[in-house]
C-alpha cells in the first residue's frame, strides 16, 4: 500500500470509491512482495503493480466488479512452470491477491494510518481475508505500539488478541504477512487468513564518514528507502550542503553517536551501518561497538585489503573476538569492477541488498532455479 498511497489517499480525500488490489502471499517465484498494491480508480485509471504486469488484467477487472458488489474476493493466480503464460503469470509463481473497496465510507480508519505513515510512526493494519463465516471477511484491527487499545475488531477478542501479540513482532522487523489461525483465533487451527501491513518506520542507513563516497551512498541509500544518516566528527566536513541527499548529518564521533543511538532504542535489526572512514581513530572505536550490537542487520567498512588487515589486527587488540569479527564486511561491497563514488556506492547496495534478501551475488545467468526465491518463507 506504501507505494500506492498518495494517489490512494487523494481519492479517498476526494469521496471516491477505489478498488483496491494487494498481493497478501506469494508462493515460488512471485514478481511482487506481500503489500504490493494496485489501484483501480472510478474512471477506470490503474494505479500501481501487484504483479508487474503479469496478472494486472485479471485483478483490474475483478477490481471493478468489487466496486459494484462491495464483497471483497481473495484471489489466487498462477498454475505451473509449463502452462503459467497461459493464464499470463509468465514467471511461474503463486500470487493471493486480496481484492476489496476502499472509500470514506467503508475504511474510515484510512485517514489516521496515513497520517501514521507519512509522519513515520509504526502502525499496523491488519485485515480478514478469509473466514468461514463471510460476516468477518474484511474486518480490520489497527495496532500503534504505543497504544494499549487497538481500534477496530476483526470479529472477536480472542483473535483481536491472537493477532495484535503477532503484528507486534511484525512492526519490529518491518514485515508485512498472512497469518492463519482458528476461525476464533485460535493459534492451533485453520479457517482464518489475516494479512498484516506492518507499516514501520524506515529502515535506518548509518553512513560514517563524509568523503566523497559518503554522498553517493547516502543518494543511493535514500532511494532505495532507507532513512539516511550521515557523521562524521569533523564540522567543516559533515554539512548539509555537501550531503543533501541525507535526512540527517550529524557532527559527532562516530562511536559516541552509534552508542548514543542504540541507548536510545533507535538501532533495529534493519539497521545498516557502513563505515566509510578508513582511519584507525575513527573506525576502531566505532567498528567494536558497531560489531557488538546484535539489532543491526549489516556492518561494512571501507579500505583497501592492506586497510582490513592493519584494521582487523588494532580490533583483536582492543578485544573484538573472532566470531565478532565475522559479522564484518571488509572491503566493503560486491566485486562489481567499480572505481567511481557512484559505481562503489552501488557495489555497497548490492551487498546489503543480497545479505538482506540472501542472494549470492552471482550473475543470474550462470545460476539455476528460481530467481525470487527470497520470498518462499513467506506464508
């Protein structure tokens, strides 16, 4: 939905009814991730992707039809390998896609989730996409860590229970999911599909160091979604004006910021921390408390080989373990040949993103088997 959003919102401001298409799970090579959305406007306008392009047919026409009925559908697209371009999942993966309208009317809660997101505050939407009992498709429940009420009911206390204690665990990791229960909510059973939009705030990229590659990386980081900070103790280095891709620069020592901010509950396990600097008094200091938070979900340091040796060797000494030691990627990035700011700056994407995703770094062509295989554990 996170994609869709503004034009979404502008509508519903707007009084319109919408219908509005979500990919709720995806099974073997899928296109889209779980939260993927697409739009259907009154005037027949399409908004957005649930599949890129594969399927956006069939779901833009049921996504009409729920417009006139108000029912909403749970829809599942694909077949096998051999005859998937028939019905036009040409990748051969599964997508549910959960069809249902959106208006004023129907999901008044809309307004208050979007003011959520926009201002980066985490929110959960859960919804029932399927039920035994048709009174419960659609139900809602909104769940704000802060908050001890949730708002809405998906149909019982014992499911509004079940399924708050999960999106919890889904707002701390920044996943949205299908998650099935007892048609009551009952953990041991079947019957009751709930998806969870977990809207949390964006994931943080942590860039030490403001030299030239610092600016790349923050402008890449920042368009893949990351919010971006970059440090440096040096004030006449870490300004605004040279880094105005970042959300933030701060003028501090890296250590002390990176020790200040976990203390403050601000480091997760999608925080990603890249150490830019390449002088010991910085990255020492920084890189033994950096290795020894257990919340960050990546921790990579530039230099040149000769670099990494001298920088493993000063952090055994100040008592870095091996195993601590493993969490490092040093030199930083992926061997993409790259030799300007830019060019390094997405080699070092390119590994975050593979660690995030546990892609190999490989040429997709000189690999086998499913290429979005990534998305398999989803339920």
């Amino acid at each position: 939905m996170r994609d869709v959003l503004e034009e979404l919102m502008t509508r519903w401001h707007a009084g319109e009814e919408i219908g509005v298409g979500t990919v709720v799970a995806t099974f073997r090579s899928a296109p889209r991730p779980p939260g993927a959305s697409m739009l259907v406007t009154r005037e027949g306008a399409a908004v957005g992707s649930v599949s890129g392009g594969c399927v956006e047919g069939a779901v833009y026409e049921l996504a009409e039809s729920v417009v006139v009925s108000g029912a909403p559908v749970l829809e599942r697209y694909g077949v096998s390998d051999d005859d998937a371009f028939a019905v036009g999942l040409t990748c051969g993966g599964i997508l549910d896609v959960y069809v249902e309208k959106v208006s004023r009317d129907t999901f008044p809660e809309l307004g208050d989730i979007a003011a959520d997101i926009t201002e980066g505050r985490a929110v959960a939407l859960a919804t029932v996409i399927e039920h035994p009992d048709p009174s419960w498709l659609g139900k809602r429940l909104v769940i704000r860590p802060e908050s001890h009420d949730n708002e809405g009911t998906l149909g019982s206390t014992r499911a509004d229970g079940a399924v708050h204690d999960d999106a919890m665990g889904l707002l701390a990791s920044g996943t949205n999911a299908t998650l099935t229960y007892g048609p009551d909510g009952e953990r041991r059973g079947e019957g009751m599909r709930v998806f969870v939009w977990a809207f949390a705030p964006k994931p943080r990229l942590l860039v030490f160091g403001a030299i030239d590659f610092a600016a790349a990386v923050a402008r890449v980081g920042a368009f893949l979604g990351y919010q971006v900070t970059v440090c440096d103790a040096r004030p006449v280095f870490a300004t605004h004006s040279r880094f105005p891709d970042a959300h933030e620069v701060v003028v501090d020592w890296p250590h002390r910021y990176l020790t200040a901010e976990q203390e403050a509950g601000r480091i997760d396990q999608r925080t990603v921390v890249t150490v830019l600097t390449h002088d010991p008094k910085f990255d020492v200091p920084l890189l033994e408390v950096a290795l020894r938070l257990p919340e960050v979900a990546y921790v990579g340091a530039m230099g040149s080989r000769r670099t990494h040796e001298d920088r493993v060797t000063r952090l055994l000494e100040v008592g870095v373990s091996k195993e601590e030691l493993q969490r490092l990627s040093s030199p930083i990035g992926l061997d993409l040949g790259a030799r300007t700011p830019e060019e390094t700056a997405i080699s070092i994407a390119a590994e975050i993103i593979a660690g995030r995703w546990g892609g190999t770094g490989e040429r997709l062509v000189s690999t086998e088997g499913r290429i979005h295989g990534d998305l398999d554990h989803l339920p």
